[in-house]
C-alpha cells in the first residue's frame, strides 16, 4: 500500500535549471510536481508537453505560439500535449509563481 499523505516538506529542492526549483512525488507512472518559478526563469525552447496544474500563489505568463494567457493564484490551467499547443513560461520582474502539476511520466 502506498503512503496516502506526501510530505513536500520532507522533499529536497531540485533546480532543473536557474529560475526554477521543484520537489517530486511520484508513485508507479504518475507524479506530482511543486514548482516555484523566478523572474529570472528563461523558457529557451518552446515546450510541446502536456500539463495539467493549479497555481497556488503568485502570477505567470503562458505565451502560446503568440497568443499569452496570464494566470494567477487560484487559477487552474489545462494544455494538451503536442505542437498545436506549444508554449514557454514566463513570470514579470519581481514576480514569482508556485504551482502544482499533475503528470504521467
């Protein structure tokens, strides 16, 4: 039986890259990832992944091949995989966001 509480205090933080820190929970081929993203996150390449998410504090953009959505603390976003959604995160000076996604690995 897996633990039915996760414990994100007990994580370390990962930083994949600057601007970006997360903590990982995984279990079979699912996970959870909690992300705080930093002005100076820079997307370099445009992301073709599915997420799906809740943005617990802060604020960030989504520039979808152009078109930018803006998200804040409370909203929840929803991309479909593939190079028809194409996106790259971005977060204003002095700004930051955290936010938690639900993936398949």
């Amino acid at each position: 039986m897996t633990d039915k509480l996760i414990h994100f205090d007990k994580l370390d933080w990962e930083q994949p890259q600057e601007g970006v820190k997360q903590k990982i929970y995984s279990n079979g081929d699912k996970q959870l990832r909690l992300l705080r993203f930093s002005d100076n996150f820079i997307e370099h390449d445009w992301c073709t992944k599915g997420h799906v998410g809740y943005i617990l504090s802060g604020e960030m953009k989504i520039d979808f091949n152009g078109q930018t959505k803006h998200y804040s603390q409370g909203d929840g976003l929803w991309i479909e995989a593939g190079e028809h959604c194409k996106h790259k995160l971005t977060v204003d000076k002095g700004h930051q966001a955290e936010l938690i996604l639900f993936e398949s690995k």
